[in-house]
C-alpha cells in the first residue's frame, strides 16, 4: 500500500530554494486553473492624476465659492452703492459690476497664489 502518514519523517527546517521551486514547478498549472476558474480577470485602466493637481482644483474651487458669497453679500451691495450711485438704479449694472469685480479678483488671486 504505503506509508502510513504518522511514521513518515518530519523536520521543521524551512523549504530550501529548490523545494520551493520543485513545488511550483509541480502545483503550478492548478493553481492558475483554479484562479482562473474561481477570479475572472477584468482589466479596467482608470486614468491617473497627480495628487497634488486634484489638490489645486479643490483650492481653486473653494476661492471661487467664498469669493461669489462674500460679492453676494447685502453689505457688499450697500458698499456698490456708496461708491457707484448708477448700481442703485439698476440691478443689472450693479450684477455686470460684481462680475467685473469677481473676475478681477479671481484673476489676481489665482495668478499670484498658485506662482
């Protein structure tokens, strides 16, 4: 028949080089049959953008956010009027004037604080 398991020699030295490769050598096609059989390999390649230009963008983001709520602001409409009296007469020219005035600003900004 054989041997029995039990009387079998056991040493607790670890796998030489050679044992391991022996064992890959020999266990190798089953392994890739049964990953092959249990994974199925699906190849999706997302695009990679760099850490630090995600970064930029959230920043950028932000300074345009706080820059439309504070020349959204009634005390910013009070301080148009004070110095522009033609911005009382006509929301429109008052809107042109903040927009004028976001873009400036928005334009310095970001030339200035991301050199």
């Amino acid at each position: 028949m054989g041997d029995i398991i039990k009387e079998l020699p056991v040493d607790t030295l670890p796998p030489t080089n050679d044992e391991k490769d022996m064992i890959n050598w020999m266990y190798n096609d089953e392994k890739k049959k049964k990953e092959n059989i249990e994974k199925p390999t699906i190849n999706i390649q997302l695009p990679e953008r760099p850490n630090k230009e995600l970064q930029l963008e959230i920043k950028s983001l932000i300074i345009i956010i706080i820059l439309y709520i504070l020349l959204s602001n009634k005390y910013i409409d009070s301080v148009f009027y004070k110095i522009l009296p033609i911005t009382s007469k006509s929301d429109l020219i008052l809107l042109f004037i903040k927009s004028f005035v976001f873009t400036i600003i928005l334009f310095i900004f970001l030339n200035f604080y991301y050199k």
